[in-house]
C-alpha cells in the first residue's frame, strides 16, 4: 500500500507486547513485519507492561515519599514539612544505591535477540532497542510532589548507571536506545492534572529545564550507539491525558532538541491521534518547519498511524501527512506500545502495519 515512491518505509515499534515472554515477542514480531524493522524491542513483557509502572519500587524503601498511583486521574499531592521531606529523603538514601533494573533486563533480554539473530530468525541489521523514560515519568507519577526535587538528582544517578551497564555488555552496533517522552508532554503544554517540580510556574523555565535534562540523559549514549525519541500523550487505558489538537508543541520540542542534542538523534516518534481524522491537515501542518531540520540532522520519522480495526483511519493518516511531508520520506508505528493492547489484536496490527509500508532501506 506504500505509493509508487514507496515513500512509506518500514515501521517502528515502541517498546511493549502482550506476549509471555521476549523470545516468543521477538520472533512474532520479526515475522509479523518481515524486512520493515531496523529496529526491535524485547516486548517489555511481564512486570514491565505498564510503562514506568515497575520503577516505583525504586522509592519502596521511604514508603512516605510515595505516591498511591492512580491511571488517568490528576496525581495526587500531600502536604510535608521541610523536616518530613529531608527524612523521607535521607530514608531512602540510608537504605543504599538505587537500582532501576533496567539494565538486568535489558541485557538478560539481549542474550536472547542474539542468539534468535545468530539462528537468522532476526536480521543480521536489525538493532536491539532498549527503551528508557526520563525521570520526570517515575518520579511525576510515583514520588510526593514536595519530595521530587530531592529524589531527581538520586534516580537520575540511578536511571545514567543502568545506561552505562547496559551499554558496557551490548556491543554498540548492535544496539539502539529510545528516550520516552510522556509526562514530559504534560509539562511541556501545561496539563494542569500534573505540576512539574520545576520551572516555578513559568512555562518557558519548564521548557527550558526539560531540554536540559534530555541533554543530560542523551549525553548518557556513547557517540556509535544508536540514539530515538518516543512522543507520547499517554496511553493508560487507551486514553490520552488530553486530545492533541496539532503536532505543533512535539515539533517546537524536537527543533530544540535537535539543536541542543550533544548526540545524533537517529530517529523520531510521533502519535497521530483518531481524535485528529477531521483536522489532520493542521494536525500535520507543523511537520513542514521540522523537515529541514531531520534532514540536516539525517533524523529518520516515525508517525503512529496505525489504529486497530480503522484501516480507513490508517490510509487517510498517511495521505495527508504525505501532503506535508511531500517526498521526505518517513516511516509507520502505532501511537504507543502495544502492552495495553488485547493480545488477539496483535496480528492484525502487524498486517495493516506491512500492508501500509515497504521493507526498511
């Protein structure tokens, strides 16, 4: 279904699948969108389905500084003295180095893309993708309003270590890392259900100090390491924290990013909303002031168009944004992971997916 340019080049997934384990995700994946990944995930499977929602037993140790998460609720905030939120804080340092864990299960979960890749089921290109949100989507959701500025700099440490472990036991050209950007969404547009411990109110500090903290974490990624940014409005429930009415405020982000990575930013997400099918010309609209930036950056595009049971949904996505994008080319994902995703409309997702777009360059 690709146009006669085969402008719809290969498909990207973003992290979590239904599926039991990661060695049936990887070959179900593999051969569900044959050819069309230069990049795959372990499926996230298991403990790790719902996001960021298994970094909170990073905090278990000061049960005081954490929060009772509810999905697709404003997050919670208590009231703490000064001297409760030291001790909370000085509990959860006594009790020893953070671990975040993602680097047990990222290189337990390489062991096995690799030898599925020595057996030929994955292709001898194809990456291993390990993807890692920021701190801003553990600690917003998990941690006490009045406690997050004193936990960020110790999950930070924690988040930058497990970095450098898993990029120290997989062979860099093997591997891709992708940031998460969620919350950080939220902040960056002010949803008021979240309030960021930064920027003291003022939308062009909470701009400014998110920059900052990607810049941080993408100079965590070695130079020949494979750098992606996943944009995201939220997936709990298959609802978002707000309806996105433009691509407008993930173009702003990407253009300062872009300019201020210390890192190649190799490729790019980007949701397409089923609520934007009667606006998608200005819901696209903004993705004409970024293409000349991935261009000069070489910065591959991945837009979520696919939604289950809509392929008329799907075509229509890609025709407009087509009309933007004029003859950049770009490639196709749903809007998030799959992990929320009922493990029956797993097939489906990946046929449309092959359907729509040519094997990867």
């Amino acid at each position: 279904m690709a146009d006669a340019a085969g402008q719809v080049r290969g498909c990207h997934m973003v992290g979590s699948v239904p599926l039991p384990d990661t060695e049936t995700a990887l070959r179900q994946c593999t051969e569900g969108q044959p050819g069309r990944l230069k990049r795959i995930p372990d499926g996230e499977t298991g403990f790790r389905g719902l996001f960021t929602y298994w970094q909170g037993a990073c905090f278990q140790a000061s049960p005081d500084l954490a929060v009772k998460f509810e999905q697709n609720a404003p997050v919670p905030c208590g009231e703490f003295t000064p001297a409760q939120v030291e001790a909370g804080v000085q509990k959860l340092r006594a009790a020893g180095p953070m671990e975040t864990k993602y680097d047990e299960v990222a290189i337990d979960s390489y062991a096995t893309f690799r030898k599925l890749k020595e057996e030929g089921v994955i292709g001898k290109a194809t990456r291993f993708q390990v993807s890692m949100a920021t701190p801003p989507n553990v600690l917003g959701p998990f941690v006490e309003g009045p406690f997050q500025a004193k936990v960020e700099p110790l999950y930070q440490e924690a988040l930058y270590k497990s970095m450098q472990r898993i990029q120290e036991h997989i062979p860099h050209d093997q591997l891709a890392i992708q940031i998460d950007l969620a919350l950080d969404t939220a902040y960056w547009e002010a949803f008021p259900w979240f309030k960021p411990w930064f920027g003291d109110g003022d939308i062009e500090k909470v701009k400014d100090y998110i920059i900052a903290y990607l810049v941080r974490m993408i100079g965590q990624v070695h130079e020949d390491v494979e750098l992606g940014i996943h944009n995201c409005y939220g997936d709990m429930a298959h609802r978002h924290y707000f309806e996105p009415t433009s691509l407008g405020p993930i173009v702003e982000r990407t253009l300062r990013l872009l300019e201020a990575s210390p890192h190649k930013i190799n490729f790019m997400h980007a949701p397409v909303a089923i609520s934007a099918l009667d606006n998608l010309d200005t819901y696209f609209e903004p993705l004409r002031k970024l293409v000349p930036a991935l261009k000069q950056h070489g910065t591959e595009l991945y837009l979520g168009v696919v939604h289950f049971g809509n392929r008329a949904a799907t075509e229509k996505m890609i025709k407009a944004a087509q009309k933007v994008l004029g003859d950049f080319p770009f490639g196709i994902a749903t809007e998030c992971g799959w992990g929320r995703t009922p493990p029956e409309q797993i097939a489906e997702i990946m046929k449309m997916t092959t359907e729509f777009c040519v094997p990867s360059a």
